[in-house]
C-alpha cells in the first residue's frame, strides 16, 4: 500500500534529484535514502560525468547513508528511487540490509525483478510510486537526446 503522506512526498525528492541528473546531461535517476521521516542521503545517477558504470543514484546513495550513519547497514533505512533498480544495485542492497526498497518506474530488461535478484531476505519493496512522473523524465531524456542527435 502507497501511502500518499510520506512515500509520494519522498519520491517527489527523488525526482528532483533525477532532474539534477537530466541538467548534467545524465540518464535521470534519482534517489533518497530515508530514515526516521528524515532524508539522510540524496544522489543522482553520474555515470557519464565520473565516467563509471557503477556511479548509479542509489549506489553513491548508499556510500552516503552509510558515511552519514557511520556504519555500514542500513537496517532502518528506505532507499525512494526514480527507476526499479539493476541487478548492481539491488545486489548492493542486499548488503546493505536494507529495510525498504520504494521504486517508481519499472524496468523491464535489466531491473532487478525480471532478472530474479535477491534481495536481503528482510527488505520490502514496494514499486510503482509515482510511475508516471518516474518514467515521463527518462521518455523525455531519450527523446531530447534522439533529437540532438
Ligand atoms: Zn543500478
């Protein structure tokens, strides 16, 4: 169940971060990490800009939430990302143990559901928050930059 007073509000942050990712050119994702009602980690994909595969939202995400908890588990935690995340990602949040996964869009070809990686056994997921806006941003991108091309 969405529930419209927290998830849609922290969703919405992490849509702006996608549009940070959009200005710099970036594939727009982005995520927040959640703790206790408070934002504790906020990033956005920046794979072209540091010119790493692995520089996705919730990775550098993750590196935040733990540096500003100081430690490495992120138990009580929801990670709110734009885009269902990859196997990469979801393979990191298994370490992470994390509490809650909350995606917008899904991702048919490389999200972490169709291509059956685990996650941590105590994380929930919820997907489909704020679908529409999630996936409208990455239609625009790709639209844009077939434009330009
Ligand atoms: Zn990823």
């Amino acid at each position: 169940m969405i529930n419209p007073f927290d998830d849609v509000y922290f969703m919405k942050r992490a849509l702006q971060e996608a549009q940070l990712a959009f200005d710099k050119n970036e594939v727009p994702v982005g995520a927040v990490i959640v703790m206790n009602n408070q934002i504790i980690a906020r990033a956005h994909n920046l794979t072209e800009m540091l010119n790493d595969v692995t520089a996705h939202a919730e990775m550098q995400a993750f590196t935040a939430a733990a540096d500003f908890l100081g430690g490495k588990y992120l138990k009580e935690c929801t990670l709110y990302v734009t885009l269902e995340p990859c196997q990469m990602c979801a393979g990191a949040s298994y370490w992470t143990q994390i509490g809650k996964i909350v995606y917008g869009a899904s991702e048919e070809k490389r999200g972490f559901i169709n291509l059956n990686t685990t996650l941590h056994p105590k994380t929930k997921v919820l997907g489909g928050v704020l679908e529409n806006e999630c996936s409208e941003i990455l239609t625009r991108f790709f639209i844009e930059k077939r434009n330009l091309n």
